[in-house]
C-alpha cells in the first residue's frame, strides 16, 4: 500500500460515498429529469461523471491525461441499477490503480494533462473537485425534483 492510499483514500472514499447516495434516492424515472433549457439530463450527468472517472483511471496507468477517449463510457447504462453497478465497478478500478501507484511513481512520475503536468496526489485532488462541482450540479437537479438531500449532502454540498 502506497502513502497517497493510507493518507489521501479513506477521505476520498467518502467523496465516492455522495454519488452512491445519489443512486439510493433517484428512480429509473428520473434519471431522464432535466431543468428547463439546455441542461442534460441527471442521467446524462451521471454518465458523464463514470467518463470522467474512466479517463482518470486510465491517466493513473498510462500517466496521460485523455478524456476524449472515454467519453462515450456510459453509452446503454440508463438505469439507477446500471448505473450503479458502473460506479461500484469503476470505484473499485480507481483504488487499484491508485493503490498499485510505486512511492517512486508518487515521488517522480507526473500526470501529462496536455498543456501542463501534474503529479498523482494532484491529479487525483483534481478528479476529487471534479466529484464537488458534480455533486453541487446534481443538488440542484434534486432540489429542482423536490428530492430531499442526504444528510451528507447538506453537509458538504449545501
């Protein structure tokens, strides 16, 4: 076990947490909700959400950043079941590939995101904002819906 897993993990298990409550109180039916004008739906933003996990995982092996080639990850997955089992799958990737990260890696290795470069700890503090503003859109969209929050979600989200 590598020190960005025993420092930096256990806290952003809990991040994770937030999209798991999500699918706890959202219904198949309303996956297709979406806000008046050219909003996607939360089914769409959920979706999106796996896309971006799934480029962030890839950039923990191959140390490139490269969301363009994820972004079709959640095509057919349109129910809270899916979904989720998405989720639970693509968590479980994450801690692999963060947890099977070298100190020499987190020490020397960075994160190529095109323009500038990263190194893992960053990197996955960045994926962790990208769960935040998810997290902050989707309350709005729950709200909207007249969906009570999580308790979690009040705290952190508001």
């Amino acid at each position: 076990m590598n020190s960005l897993i025993e420092s930096t993990y256990p806290l952003f298990r809990m991040y994770l947490d937030l999209r798991r409550q999500l699918m706890e109180i959202v219904g198949d039916d309303e996956l297709v909700f979406h806000p008046p004008g050219a909003n996607p739906s939360l089914g769409d933003l959920c979706r999106e959400l796996g896309a971006v996990q799934t480029g962030y995982i890839d950039s923990f092996r191959t140390f490139k950043m490269d969301l363009a080639s994820a972004a079709t990850a959640g095509e057919g997955r349109n129910s809270v079941a899916a979904l989720s089992h998405w989720f639970t799958d693509l968590d479980e990737q994450l801690e692999a590939v963060v947890g099977g990260l070298t100190e020499e890696d987190l020490a020397t290795r960075k994160v190529d995101r095109g323009h500038w470069s990263v190194s893992p700890a960053i990197q996955l503090d960045i994926y962790r904002e990208a769960l935040l503003i998810f997290c902050g859109k989707v309350s709005v969209y729950l709200k909207s819906m007249g969906k009570p929050l999580p308790e979690q979600w009040q705290d952190w989200i508001g």
